[in-house]
C-alpha cells in the first residue's frame, strides 16, 4: 500500500487554482485558454521564446486559434508565457503537453518528456500534480516519467506527489471540436493521483472518463489512433482496388454510411499526416516486441498508408504521359500543403512526400496553401524550408502543367481550378460537384 500520510486528504478534491502547462502548441495552447476562461491561474512555459512573446503580446501563432482569446486570458492576468520552468515551484499542478515523434528508425523518441521531466524535477514541490498529455506507449507515465522525476526531485510518486496521463484529443480545424465538450480519460498512478486529476480536470471539462491506470489511459489513446490507422489504410487499398475496376471509391463510402449502423465512413488520400496516426501506432508496435507480441494489423496498414505518396506518383505520370509528357521537366502544382483540410499544420504532411518525389523523378514543383503561405523549417523535411506559396489566379495556375490535389481547403476555389488548370490529378474527391472537362482529371 503506497503511503499517502504527506498528502493531505483534502487536497484530493480541493480546487487547484494555479497550474502550468509546459509545450504552447496545438494541445497546449487550447488547454491554456480553456482553463484561463474558468478563472485557472495559467504558467504557460515552452523554450520557444516566440511562443512566448506571442502569448505575452496576446498574439496567436496558429491560424485556427483566435488572437482575441488570448488577449482575454493575459488581460484578466489568467494567462502568462514564460521559458523560465523554476516557475512551477509556485503551481500546484502541471500538465506535460510536448512531442513524441518517432526516429529515423521509426522507434518512439521520448526525449521531449524526459527533457521536461529534468528541467521541472528540481523544482518539484511535494502535494504538486503532474500530468502527462502527450501521445506515447503503455509506461512512460509510470516508468520513465516517474523515475525522472523521483531522481531529480527526492521525492516519491504517490507518497509525496501525484502522478497522471490524460491524452490530448485536438481535432483541429474542426469547429465543432471544443476543448471543454471533448470527453476527458484519465488514469492515475494510484488512487489518489486519479481524484487529484479528476479535480483539476473537472475545472475546465465537462465529462471525465477515469480508467483504472496510467498505462489504460496511455493504451486507450493508442487505440484511437490505431483504429483510424488501420481504417484509412483498408480504404486507401480499396481506392486502388476499386480504381483498377472503375468504380469510383467515394460513390461506393458515399452509398455506405447511409447505413445507419455497423459503418463509420473513413476517406482515401495521398498519404497520413499529422503529429497522430502516422506515429502513434508505431509506439505500440515498438513495445509489443518488448512482450514478444507481433503487431501485424498495424504494420500491414502503416505499409498501405506510407505507399500512397508512391501510388500518387504513378497517377500523376500517367496524367500528365496522356498529354505526351513526362514527369520529367513538366511543371507540377501541389494545391495543399498542411496534413489536413483548413489548417495550417503540416507536420508528418504527404505533400512533403510528394514535393520530395516529384522532384526526384526531374519535375519543377511548386505548392499553393492558403493557410501555409511559407514552408517552416522540419526535422524531416529541411530543404523545403522558406519556399513560398504560388500566387492564386488564372495566370499562375495555368503555367503549370498539372495540379496535384492532396488538401481539400474550403478556401479554394475549385470551380477557378477547373477552368484554369491544363490537367488536374485529384487525391480528395474535392473536384466533386465542379464542371470539369473529363480530358482534364484524374482520381487518384
């Protein structure tokens, strides 16, 4: 039985009016502001010193989140920015939302979370709640999490502080997505580490759904990611499938999810992107071997998932070889470049993949993103690094000899595309619905 006797009982369920959350990204900053808008005292702290400045001007750096937000929070004084992490010291609880990417060997890379863990350990202050929200495999939490911070801290995980993971569930770009309305999991290292996290949590969410441990919480998110992975993967396969018999694949998704049961609709297209499915599946691949346990479903999909960009290239060649070109030297448009349809996050994007491709095989390439006008730099794309989005017009899109379709932005004009572009290879089904020319376009 853990000792909790220097931890009073009453902390336990008692209002936790100051936190910090460490990593102001995509989960971050949203949780930032839910807490701050239910009177939350909030220490945002991330060693991007523009983060930093940005928060504390009252200034946003994401496209989807909303400048007047974070001018409200920093106005009532709920919200401040800071890279100095001493300052959990004066919390009473924080909440670790920082990247798990995966490494060149596709093994997962927790070194943002041990790095955190060092840089708040020594600062630690005994009755403090730490959450981790970031994506990774059944453990981190309770083994490598909790021994980085008992080493540097002296103290001890659910006698002297509590210890949880809460996964994050952004959907971004979706308006329907609402921090506050989005179900919570959380699992705790004992007993009261989870009423503790269900304290803090009932402040700012409305549904809590508790699971027995850490490593269900951390289990169940992979789940999720899992589930989508694999989905995507059966229809992007039968895209291909379906193509070689001429049936177009999303009449046939269309048709089944009128369904009013057993069916949930998943979409093809030119590749996984995102900071989610294309990595977190691979976290529990990479521990099951641990077990002696073979993940087939998911190696099978992440093998149909990462072939799109290379099954997209072969559509492309043969557009473009129907007009008597070939790839090489011809002029190829990618229209979208962040990982999903109207945001500016292009993390893990296929339309790198595709950038990367096209080039190999000698074309001159170019992208247009509404939402991406500069290429940031990447870990595993740098060389793309500072290239500008094309201008939008009739001349621009036109001196292309073919444009690559591979994010659906509702901010595009399609109807303008297909009355400018030479050839268009479609990857979304976004030319649904437009007056095309057939001679013009290509599914793929």
């Amino acid at each position: 039985m853990v000792n909790l006797r220097h931890l009073p009982a009453d902390r336990y369920a008692a209002e936790i009016m100051k936190i910090a959350i460490v990593g102001l990204g995509y989960v971050g900053l949203p949780l930032c502001l839910q807490f701050a808008r239910n009177d939350v005292d909030v220490i945002g702290l991330d060693i991007d010193a523009s983060k930093v400045e940005h928060i504390n001007a009252g200034k946003s750096y994401i496209e989807h989140i909303d400048g007047e937000a974070i001018r409200s929070a920093v106005g009532t004084g709920r919200l401040t920015a800071s890279a100095d992490f001493g300052r959990v010291q004066d919390v009473e609880a924080i909440i670790i939302c920082v990247p798990t990417p995966l490494n060149k060997n596709r093994e997962p890379d927790i070194s943002y979370i041990i790095k955190t863990g060092e840089a708040i350990a020594g600062h630690l202050q005994k009755g403090t709640l730490v959450v981790l929200e970031s994506t990774t495999y059944p453990g981190t939490t309770d083994t490598d999490l909790r021994e980085v911070l008992e080493q540097g801290s002296g103290l001890k995980a659910g006698a002297d502080f509590h210890l949880a993971f809460s996964p994050e569930r952004e959907d971004p770009g979706n308006p329907d997505s609402k921090v506050a309305k989005i179900p919570k999991v959380i699992g705790g290292f004992t007993p009261a580490c989870l009423e503790r996290a269900k304290a803090l949590y009932s402040q700012a969410i409305q549904t809590l759904v508790p699971v027995s441990s850490c490593r269900a919480a951390e289990a169940t998110k992979l789940l999720e990611n899992i589930f989508r992975s694999v989905n995507i993967a059966l229809v992007n396969e039968l895209k291909q499938v379906y193509g070689a018999m001429d049936i177009d694949v999303w009449e046939v998704i269309n048709a089944a999810k009128t369904k009013p049961f057993g069916f949930m609709a998943f979409y093809p297209g030119p590749g996984l992107g995102g900071h989610c499915i294309p990595i977190d599946p691979f976290c529990l691949t990479w521990k099951a071997r641990e077990y002696g346990q073979n993940t087939r479903f998911i190696e099978l999909a992440g093998e149909v998932n990462t072939a799109m960009p290379t099954f997209v290239l072969h559509r492309v060649a043969e557009a473009l070889n129907r007009r008597q070109k070939s790839v090489n030297g011809s002029r190829v448009l990618i229209l979208g470049l962040a990982y999903k349809a109207n945001v500016d996050d292009d993390r893990e994007s296929p339309s790198y993949h595709l950038l990367d491709l096209l080039k190999q095989q000698g074309a001159t390439v170019a992208y247009y993103d509404p939402h991406v006008p500069v290429i940031r730099p990447t870990r595993e794309h740098p060389h793309w690094a500072g290239m500008k989005s094309v201008g939008w017009n009739r001349e621009t899109v036109a001196s292309f000899d073919l444009v690559l379709i591979a994010t659906a932005h509702k901010a595009v004009n399609y109807q303008e595309l297909a009355e400018w572009a030479a050839g268009i290879v479609d990857t979304r089904n976004a030319m649904a619905g437009c007056t095309v020319a057939p001679s013009k376009l290509w599914k793929a």
